[in-house]
C-alpha cells in the first residue's frame, strides 16, 4: 500500500455479471484499500452475489440483467448514501488490478481532480489483444471529437471520481457504452479530469466476442448521442443524404447531357434523398431547440 494513503471514506462499486470465478478475489483485495465495497449483482444466474457477501461485500442484487450502466447507477445511489470522500469503479472480472486502487485514487484524495480515468496504454504493462487495440483506437477517435475530451483510453472502466460530483453521475446508458457517456457529462460539467497508468489482464478467454461488445458499445453510444446531441447527429445524417442524393444529381445531368434521355430513376433517387436529408437537418435543429428548452425549463425549477 502507497505509504501515507488513507482509505478510510473511500468506497469501491463493483459491477458484476455471472463473476462466480473471480468477484471473490477482487472484493477481498479491494477491501485493503477502500473502507466499503459495493457489490451489484446484474441478475447472475450463478453464485456472484453468495461469494461477494462471504468476501465482505455490500451485496445489490438486480433480479434480471440490466446492464453495466444500470448496475453502475444502483451502485453510485448507494455509495452516496454513505457520504464517501471519494468513490472508484472496476470490473468485477479480474481484469483490474484492486492493488492500483490508490494510483487511482490519489489525483482524486489530493484535491487535483474531480474524475480519474485508468489508461492501458500510458505505461505499455498490459498486452492488449491487437483486435481490442484498434477497437480502442475507434471508439477513442469517436468519443473525444464528438465528446470535446481527450483520453487515450475512453473505455477503461477503473476510474475514480470526486464527492463534489457524485450527484451527476446518473447514466442515460445502459450498456457498456456507459464510459463513454461519463467522458460526456466530465466535458458538460466542467470537472477536472487526469488519467493515470493501469494494467489490465488478458489471461482469460472473454465472456463475449469482441466484435460482439464493441458492436453493444457502438450501439448505446449512437442511442445516447442522439439524445444528447440531436443537431449534430441528424444534421451529420442529413449531410450524408444531401451529398449522396446530388451524386446521383450529377449522374442524372451527365446522363442527360450524354444521350438527352432523363434517367427517371436516378432522378427520383436523387429527389428522394435530398428530401430526406433536408429532413434530417430540420428535425435536429428542432430536436436541438426543443431539448435546449427542456433543459432550461429544468435548471429553472431546481433553482
């Protein structure tokens, strides 16, 4: 333990789904650095719960699986209820390291930060399969420019975060996608927000395919930036219609110019798609409007 780290007022949430293997494990070394750790079991049909209760854990029980970002919202409602200096987040499958707890931690304990983000790819320790590398590469690129912050490692799910900004972690998403919405809400809020080097295990085979989690990730990222982001995302929509229905509007007039025949249905393709497009564009100013008064309406009546 790093000399001078404090763990009292610190509390551990721990997602976990059908973790029978390893939660056990992970609950008893994260007790040596956090005061209490908090255990959501995400309606595992194994003995999760049972194993992380005997290893000394606060047990939250979902009787159907609702997802990583719903077991972290179940979680954070409990650890506030506890009134913690800070809180830290990590996978209940034995990929993270609790003994990395007060690495994690510390920006957070010393006043420096509000959030805390865990990066693989800092110090080179974890041997990350190629496959997941690009995979990170993608949903880095995606979510710093749409998210207006930088990380190298937007999906790493070991991060920490402040008392002051426990109220607003409340997640629109369910899924996995949920890192990615808490880079959104760091850039929304202003928090202070550093990375700190991890290592994450790959000894075991995963529970899914990659391709099949990074498609869930893909999925719940455009759910949530359609609602919270509605102008760009249907004006980058309509952007992609409009340019590909005038396309088709220069293959209609080259046609034309060629035989002096209207290709009929090229040019209704290329209507199609601009009405579309002009569509898109429309509705996200109007969704974009429509949320801005909402928004306003509601920072009114808590005031």
């Amino acid at each position: 333990m790093s000399s001078g780290y404090q763990k009292e007022g610190v509390v551990a949430v721990i997602p976990a789904y059908n973790e029978a293997r390893f939660i056990g494990s992970v609950v008893l070394q994260a007790r040596k650095y956090v005061d209490t750790v908090i255990v959501v079991d995400d309606g595992s049909v194994d003995a999760t719960a049972e194993i992380a209760s005997a290893a000394g854990a606060l047990v939250v029980r979902h009787e159907q699986n609702r997802g990583k970002g719903k077991a972290l919202c179940t979680g954070l409602q409990i650890a506030r209820s506890l009134s913690p200096h800070a809180v830290v987040l990590l996978d209940g499958d034995g990929q993270h390291l609790p003994s990395e707890i007060p690495r994690v931690l510390a920006p957070i304990l010393s006043g420096e930060a509000d959030m805390v983000v865990g990066s693989r790819y800092l110090n080179r320790n974890s041997q990350v399969p190629r496959v997941r590398v690009w995979g990170h590469r993608f949903f880095n690129f995606l979510v710093n420019r749409t998210a207006g912050l930088h990380l190298t490692d937007s999906q790493n799910g070991f991060r920490a975060f402040s008392s002051r900004v426990l109220d607003a972690l409340n997640f629109f998403s369910n899924g996995f996608s949920v890192e990615s919405e808490m880079q959104w809400l760091a850039r929304q809020y202003g928090w202070r927000v550093q990375e700190v080097p991890v290592t994450v295990l790959y000894a075991d085979k995963p529970k899914r395919s990659p391709w099949v989690q990074g498609l869930m990730v893909l999925d719940g990222f455009l759910r949530f930036i359609g609602q919270r982001r509605p102008m760009l995302t249907f004006s980058l929509i309509g952007l992609l219609f409009l340019l590909t229905g005038m396309g088709w509007g220069v293959c209609v007039v080259e046609i034309y110019r060629r035989t002096q025949l209207l290709a009929v249905g090229y040019a209704l393709l290329c209507v199609m798609l601009t009405i579309l497009g002009s569509i898109c564009i429309s509705t996200g100013f109007i969704l974009h409007s429509v949320r801005e008064l909402i928004t306003g309406l509601l920072k009114n009546t808590s005031q």
